[in-house]
C-alpha cells in the first residue's frame, strides 16, 4: 500500500498528474500541477472521465499545451475567436474592409461555425461547412469564407489559445460560376460615351475605357498627377525626372486604398494618354473651372479630377448608379461594372495587336501570369502577327 502512494507522489512530482474516483460525481478525477499562475496561486488543472484512459489522455494534453505555451481549457469558441479577430486584428484596415469582412464573418463563420470549441474544431469540420456553400455562392466567395476563417484562427494561434490552424489543411471546394466578367466592344464603348456627354462621367468614362486604370485609381486621381499640357523635361509627383515625356500623362501613384497606396508597387506607372482622352479631360477642366467662377468659387483649389460639389472624391456607389444611367441611355444591353471599363480596355489592347507584356505593364501587372488568368476571356486566343508576316513574304508562294 504505501509502495502505491510512494508510486503516486512520484507520478505527481514528475508532471503526470494523480487519478482518483469521485464518488459523488460517479467518474475518474485527474489532477495536475502545472506550476504557478502570473497571480502567484498554484496552477492545479482538473479534468474528468469515466475511465482512467480518458483521464490520463486528458491530462496528458494538458501537460502537452502547457509545455507548448497554449492557453489551458476548451472553452473558448470560434464565436469568441471571430470577435476577438474583429475586434483587435482588423486595426489599420479602411472602414469598407472591415465593414465587409465583418459582414462575411458574421453571416458565415459566426452563423455556422461560432458554437464549436476552437481546440476541437478538425479539418473536417471545416470541409463539412464549405461544403455547404458550394449550391449557393461562387469559388470566389468561398475561398474568400475560408481566408478569413485562416486569418482568425492564425489570430487565436499566435494568442496561444489554440495549438494549430486546421483550416490551413483544407481547400476551397468549387462552388457555383461567378459572374464572369466582361468587355464592351468598340462600339458599345463609343456609344457609352455619346451617351455620357455633358456628365462628369464622361471624361472618367473615356479615361477608364482608354487607359485601364482600375476604378479606384480612377476616383482619387487628382489635378496634380494628370498632365495635360507636359512641359519636357518636367519632374513627376514621384520625384523621377521624364526628360522625353512629351505626350500628355497621368501618373497612377494613388488610390482609395488605406494610405493611398496602389494595390501592389507595381501598380504605380505612369501612362500616355490617347488624344482624344485629352481634349475630352481638356474640356472637362475648362467646365468646371468656368462652373465654379459661376459659383463665386474660383478662389478654391481644384484638387480631384472627378471631385463631388464639395471638392471630395467621388463614392464607388455614385460612380456605379450614375453608369447604370448612361448605359441604359447608349442601349447597350446588360449590366455593367465600373471595373469592366478595365476589362474593356484589354480586350481593345489585345484586339490592336497587343501582346501580354505590354498589356501587363500598362495595367499595372507583376506578371503577365496574372493578367492571363484575370482577363483570360478579353486576350485574343491566337497570336495571329507571326503568320501574317510570313504569308505576306510568302504571298507567291514556295519556290521550288
């Protein structure tokens, strides 16, 4: 008998913890000192079970997490983990980013996912829940549910509330098709813009559709940066000096982005304007400056290409309703997209001949690779220029 208690203090010394039946409870009881809490009180964790097996394997995970750093017990939910993410991992983000990952957790995570111990939650849990959003929404939507759900528990981990992020073992399943994007033709394009005449969205219109710029490069795009009338030799707002850039000029350098970055540094560039680009944004500026002396307001500065009445940039919501107007006075069939103005562009760059580098550069790419898979249905299929070439060096044909 005492060689049993001499065996227990040992086990007990030695980390593993003591097992013992409670009768009240009617199951096993384990105990374990896992030193002290930052209080100064001992940390004696206790679990439950009905056999010594499942208490041992208990205590053995606690001894293993607290080994590990992680935070002892289960209780804590991915509800809790969610909010914890919203609340404190979200800082430095622009109010629409928050707004819509807030809605996605809220909606998704929280609604099907919340009441699940964060500790317990396993890969397939996390495939059983994509899973059913695979009849309902996009690829797209669903790949963006799991990214947030990978950020709010990559949150949890380096909090030492969890050991590990399951839902970085699992895949997006392929959900529903998208709505694929799509490009105007030249025509379409130039009714569009018949249509727009008179409207600051004219001038924003032929810059997106001529240009590529993304719309929120396009909103933000001030006065500044937009040279119409280049002087050789001018420096940029950049600081670089363009000593053969005579052809008028916007400098892409800013957009609606927190801190007004552009998406990626690539997306920084500098692009020529066509010439009919420039006389319409030309006119554009005379009109406004001629509105705003009307107005008694000639002393202001102005700062935004396509500012609002208070000098402000102009909202994504102002941008798309005022389109929608045009569109359905140009009678071009469908609904369109700011962004589409973008796609727009490609496809006439692709149908001029263009190849996928320039293309790339001018909108802004790292990789052609990217251009390729985002505009994959606005690129010519087949580069037809090599066998042009040589039809016409071969237009009498073989010589034997």
């Amino acid at each position: 008998m005492a060689d049993q208690q001499d065996k227990k203090r040992r086990k007990a010394r030695d980390g593993d913890g003591t097992i013992f039946w409670d009768k009240s409870k009617q199951c096993y009881v384990g105990k374990i000192s896992l030193g002290y809490k930052p209080d100064g009180t001992r940390n004696r964790p206790k679990v439950e079970g009905r056999t010594k097996t499942i208490v041992r394997a208990k205590l053995k995970q606690l001894k293993d997490e607290h080994d590990a750093g992680i935070e002892l017990g289960d209780k804590y939910t991915v509800e809790q983990a969610a909010r914890d993410w919203l609340a404190r991992g979200l800082r430095g983000r622009n109010a629409s980013t928050v707004g819509k990952l807030t809605s996605l957790t809220e909606k998704h995570i929280i609604a099907r996912l919340g009441k699940a111990k964060l500790k317990k939650l396993t890969a397939d849990d996390v495939d059983d829940f994509l899973d059913g959003l695979t009849s309902r929404y996009a690829t797209s939507v669903i790949s963006l549910i799991l990214g947030t759900l990978r950020r709010i528990i990559r949150f949890a981990e380096a909090r030492n509330k969890v050991g590990r992020n399951v839902a970085m073992l699992v895949d997006a399943p392929k959900g529903t098709d998208g709505r694929p994007s799509k490009s105007m033709t030249l025509d379409q394009a130039k009714a569009v813009l018949r249509a727009s005449r008179g409207s600051w969205i004219h001038p924003y219109i032929a810059l997106s559709v001529f240009t590529g710029v993304r719309t929120e490069e396009a909103r933000p795009l001030k006065w500044e940066n937009t040279h119409l009338n280049p002087v050789k030799g001018q420096v940029c707002s950049c600081g670089t000096k363009h000593p053969e850039t005579e052809a008028p000029y916007v400098e892409v350098w800013r957009s609606v982005r927190l801190g007004g970055d552009t998406k990626t540094q690539k997306s920084r560039r500098t692009i020529a304007l066509p010439s009919f680009v420039v006389s319409i944004l030309t006119a554009y500026r005379v009109h406004e400056e001629l509105e705003r002396e009307e107005a008694g307001r000639s002393r202001e500065r102005m700062v935004f290409v396509f500012a609002t009445s208070n000098n402000t940039e102009r909202d994504p919501a102002n941008v798309r309703r005022d389109l929608r107007a045009v569109v359905a006075a140009a009678e071009v069939p469908g609904n369109w997209t700011p962004r589409e103005f973008r796609h727009t562009f490609v496809s006439l760059m692709s149908d001029q001949g263009a190849n996928e580098e320039l293309i790339a550069d001018l909108v802004g790419h790292k990789r052609t690779s990217t251009t390729r898979t985002v505009y994959r249905h606005q690129l010519r299929p087949v580069v037809t220029k090599g066998a042009e070439l040589l039809d016409r060096a071969f237009k009498d044909g073989l010589v034997d």
